[in-house]
C-alpha cells in the first residue's frame, strides 16, 4: 500500500490546528460553549476517578466500584438512547435543563452528605443520576456542535475533543492536590457557568433564526 508521506502528514495536521484556532478565535459561540465543554470532560474524570475512590471505596469497599461503575453506565446507555430519539420532538433544550438539575443536585447532595455503610443504596443512586447528566453531556453537545457550527464542521469538532480532552486533564491533574469538597464546589462552578453561557447561546440563536425569518418574509412580500 502507497503511504502518505511524512510532511503530508505534518502539514495537515499544522493546518487543521491553525483552522481549529481560527475557529475558536472568530465564533462566539464556539467561544461560549468552552466552559461547558470542558465540564463534559471534567465530569467524566470526576465520576471515573473521584466518585469511585472518595465515596465509592472508602464507603463500601472497592470491590464494590464495578457495580457502582455498571449502575452508571446502564443508566447513561438507556437515557443516550431515550434521549436521542425525544430531541427530535421536544429539542436539546429540555434535556440540558435535565443535566444541569442532575448534576447540579448531586454535587450539592454529595457536598452535604456524610457517606456511611447504612446508606449504600445512595451510592447507586447518585451513580445513576450522573448517568443522567453524563448522557446528556455525550450526546447532546456533540449535536449542539453539528447544529450550529455547519459551515465549519470539521474545525467545530476538533474544538470540542480539544477542550472535552483538556477537561480531563484538570481534572485528573488537581484530583492528588485538592481534596474533595473543593473538587465538589470547582465542578459546580464550570456547570453553573457553562450552563450560562449555554443559555446566552441558546438567546444568541434563537434571535438569529427570528431575524433571518423576518428578512425572508419581507422578500416574499416584495415578491409579491
């Protein structure tokens, strides 16, 4: 099989950051969906790394983590899969209001919560909350993008891997330095912010769509 030479490889890859760049540097959108962005990528970290050690763990015991693990992924594969077929009927809208009511109600809870051996069911119970969130976060973002960056796909999604990838990476890189409560209140604040700056989006598009469609019944009417 032929093969791509070498600085092909390089030049296209160079290319693809500078258009990714431009990209993030020229939309205001792509720039206000970051926070929420990196909080997908964060709250993936937190509930593989952190829930699992501070509450999992040390409450039940770490044999207990695969089934815990196996309650939140069951839970984020039906809603990803509910999900995707109700955007169609109700819009994306609905369900990051579900996300931000999830999550945003598990960190407060986990917060305030003492964890003990009596309350193991909690254990679950929070797992499959932040399922909830979490398939909202993997399915409806990724859509959010193809929506609403369709004149620039390919750089739109690699702004979303880029800043989904640095998520994880603050979250794994302060998970030895903090402890957990500040962990808590960090992830609170990137939903709270993100979910914000979603809203101003949401406002931003909506606007647009109202004024494009005022412009084209005025061209009809000319028309006419």
């Amino acid at each position: 099989l032929d093969k791509t030479p070498q600085g092909g490889d390089s030049k296209i890859s160079a290319n693809l950051f500078l258009s990714t760049f431009k990209h993030w540097w020229g939309s205001t959108p792509q720039k206000l969906l970051t926070i929420l962005t990196i909080y997908s990528g964060m709250e993936q970290a937190f509930v593989t790394g952190d829930y699992t050690k501070s509450y999992v763990s040390c409450t039940i015991g770490i044999w207990n983590v695969g089934y815990v693990m196996i309650c939140f992924g069951a839970v984020c594969a039906i809603c990803s899969w509910g999900f995707g077929r109700l955007v169609q009927f109700v819009g994306h809208v609905p369900f990051f209001i579900i996300a931000f009511l999830s999550h945003g109600g598990t960190l407060i809870a986990l917060l305030l919560w003492q964890p003990n051996r009596d309350n193991q069911v909690m254990i679950y119970v929070f797992a499959g909350l932040w399922g909830i969130g979490d398939a909202v976060m993997q399915t409806q973002i990724n859509a959010l993008y193809g929506y609403l960056f369709t004149t620039n796909i390919e750089a739109a999604f690699s702004n979303y891997k880029l800043w989904e990838s640095f998520g994880y990476i603050i979250a794994f890189a302060w998970s030895g330095y903090l402890v957990t409560k500040v962990k808590l209140v960090l992830c609170l604040g990137f939903l709270t912010v993100g979910m914000v700056l979603f809203t101003i989006v949401e406002i931003q598009d909506r606007r647009d769509k109202c004024k494009k469609g005022d412009f084209q019944k005025v061209n009809v009417e000319i028309d006419q």
